[in-house]
C-alpha cells in the first residue's frame, strides 16, 4: 500500500471512530449490559455494519454551539407538544377533513449531516413526515397534514428552514455558520 493511499484510509478511520464507539454505546444500551463481553461483541457488529453497510465518510465538525443546541432541544420538545395537540384536533374534528399536501423543501445549507438532522427533526414533530430526501440536490421532499391552502404550504416550508437555520446554528460547520450569519445580515434567513 502506497504511502498516500495509507494516509487517506487511516484519516478515514480516525474520522469513524466516534460513530464506531457510538453504535457500541447503542449495542450495549440495546441489551442493557455494560460489560467487557457486550463491548467486544459492539465492536464486532459496528465492524461489520459499517463494513457491509458501507457509507461515505462524514467528516464531525467538532462545533457544538451548547446556547443554540439547549435552544433547539427546547423549541423541539416544544413543537412535538404543539403538533401532537394539533393533530389530535384535527382528528377530533368531524366537521372537515384535514388537507394534506406533499412539499418540496430546497435546503439552503445542503450537507449531508445537516440534512439527516433537519429530516428526522421534521419527522419527529407530529403532523409532518418526510417521504423521500434528494440528496444530490438537497432537497427535502415532506408529507404535511394540516395544510388547506398555499399559505399553509409555505408556513410548513419556512418551518422547515427555519429547522435548518437553528440546526446549522447548533451543530453545523464553521463556514455552514458564517454563511447563515452572511445571510441573516443580507436578510435573507431569520
């Protein structure tokens, strides 16, 4: 093996560590035991699903902004009560049925650390459900309830992006940050 391509593969190794030593975490906390025999058998199937399972390596940031991060856990917990209320309503309501509409969500930060967040944040708020994500040109494609007319539509779509922005603010890189900061000064993001 070349010096070079040595170089690359051990880069790419010490950039999965911390996923590798996360899913031993979640094998030990699926079978409640923290044990030496638990983390040896983490490791081994880590090995493997990230062997099988190839994925393109992501490169950690490292940047966790905490005031943001604490934010958004907050304003999340806060939106899966708001949307569980209303969609409960919505099934209540016997006078109409709830309009649903599938939305395009171009993201304006396309990376895809920040987009499997921003999508599973969008799923976990009840009343929306993301059907398909494009990742070569970063858009999200949603399955909303709760939507009646266009306004609607857009309300759910700035929603999103507004997920985005706080994401970006919380976890993303430093140039994800300086261009939301860029933007915000333009007046182009909230």
């Amino acid at each position: 093996m070349r010096a070079e391509t040595r170089k690359i593969v051990l880069r790419d190794i010490a950039l999965q560590l911390p996923f590798l030593a996360w899913l031993i975490v979640l094998w030990m906390l699926v079978w409640n035991q923290f044990t030496l025999l638990s983390a040896i058998t983490g490791l081994i199937v880590a090995v493997f699903v990230t062997r099988v399972f190839r994925l393109p390596t992501i490169e950690l940031t490292a940047r966790i902004n905490l005031w943001y991060l604490a934010t958004f856990i907050i304003r999340f917990l806060w939106a899966v009560v708001r949307g569980a209320v209303a969609v409960s309503a919505q099934v209540f309501d016997f006078r109409r049925q709830p309009g649903a509409a599938i939305i395009a969500v171009p993201l304006q930060y396309p990376d895809d650390l920040i987009m499997t967040h921003v999508a599973v944040t969008s799923s976990l708020i009840p009343g929306s459900l993301v059907v398909e994500a494009d990742r070569d040109r970063g858009i999200l494609y949603l399955h909303i309830i709760g939507v009646r007319n266009m306004d609607d539509v857009e309300k759910q779509r700035q929603g999103v992006l507004q997920w985005e922005r706080r994401i970006v603010r919380a976890l993303g890189t430093p140039a994800q940050y300086r261009a939301l900061k860029a933007d915000q000064r333009a007046g182009g993001a909230r």
